[in-house]
C-alpha cells in the first residue's frame, strides 16, 4: 500500500467516524459522478472497512456510457449491499434537465457563472458528510480553494477548509446544517489515479478507452 493510498483511506475513516458521531450514526456518503477518480474513491471506501452510502447526481447531459457505467457500478454494490441513490435534479420546486434550465436562466452555463454546477452537480448531501474526488491537480483554482476537509453552508463565504487534521476541535463543533464534504485524493496527480486503476484492475467508463 502507497503512502498516498494510506493517507487517502485514513481521511475517509474519519470522515466516517466524524459523520456517525454528528449525524446520529448516518454513514459516508460516497458522491460518484461516473467518473474515474470518483471509482478510485469507491475503491479506497470499500479498503477502508468503513460504513457508507453511494450518491450520484444525475445532470441529465451525461453520455449514455456515464449513465450506464453509473448504472453497473451501483448494480455491484447493491449486491453488496451497499445504498446507492441517484438524484433527479430539481429547480424551484420542480424537475429540470440541462435543456430546460438555459431558458429559465436566459443563457448557457459558463465559467463565470455556473448555475448548472449548484443545480445538476452539486445537489445533495445537505446536512451530511460526503466524500468527492476532488483534486489539486485539475486546476489551479482548486489547488487554492480545496482541501482534504471542507465544512460548507449555504453561503460559499462561510466555507471552512482544514488540511488534514490540524483542527479537529473546530471540525467537531462547527453547525450541523452544514454540508462536510471530505477530499481524499486531493493530493494526488493524475499518474497516481491511473497507476492506482491499473494496479487494482478498477472498471472505468469506457469513454476513457475511446
């Protein structure tokens, strides 16, 4: 096991601890975008030995392979008997698709403004702790906005982040509304993930293959 693989998992056993202790024995919540780092982050949750549920965000303008990656994976751990759950995504009350939202909202998505990340990607998980497979290594945005350990709230000015564990105290008595969202690959370069999903012999989308 690689120091990077052993610090990964050590982040998700406490995220798993801390979610049992603040949300009266509520499991992880692993998030899964059907992508690779989020099957990495499977893995290591499953090596982990810990309790968790299995969450995905359906945006409605995934790839039919993402949506039938997502579909088998989830089919593997229901055998498991692991809890899986797909979210529908919602706007004002009522279901949207990416199709639907750009005329409410008068334009596309763009980088400046992102309303499709809050309302298909980043639904879910209020009031709980989950995992993303969030990493330093895809932009430099991330490198300064990201870490191991973030408390959210509703107002993106009022996140948190800790790297590592230098506040525990902090973490434990932070509100129970917000959203804890645990890292535990945001250390890791794009060679670690392949060599990780190589060495485990980890099914990926196939649209990596294309």
């Amino acid at each position: 096991m690689t120091d990077k693989e052993q610090k990964a998992i050590a982040r998700l056993q406490e995220a798993a601890f801390y979610s049992e202790r603040l949300y009266n024995g509520a499991p992880l919540i692993v998030t899964t975008s059907g992508g690779k780092d989020s099957d990495v982050c499977l893995t290591l949750a499953q090596r982990a030995g810990i309790r968790f549920e299995v969450m995905h965000n359906h945006t409605t303008a995934d790839a039919p392979e993402t949506v039938y990656h997502v579909r088998e994976t989830f089919r593997g751990l229901e055998e498991q008997g692991i809890k899986c759950a797909v979210n529908m995504p919602r706007y004002k009350g009522q279901p949207v698709t990416m199709w639907s939202l750009i005329p409410q909202k008068l334009m596309p998505p763009t980088r400046a403004v992102r309303y499709c990340c809050d309302i298909l990607k980043e639904r879910g998980g209020a009031g709980r702790m989950i995992t993303t497979g969030v990493r330093w290594a895809e932009s430099t945005k991330r490198r300064k906005n990201r870490a191991a350990l973030e408390i959210t709230s509703k107002k993106k000015e009022n996140k948190i982040l800790l790297n590592d564990n230098d506040d525990r105290r902090l973490f434990e008595t932070c509100t129970l509304k917000a959203k804890r969202i645990c890292n535990p690959i945001i250390d890791w370069t794009d060679f670690d993930v392949w060599d990780y999903i190589e060495a485990e012999h980890i099914q990926t989308n196939p649209l990596y293959q294309c």
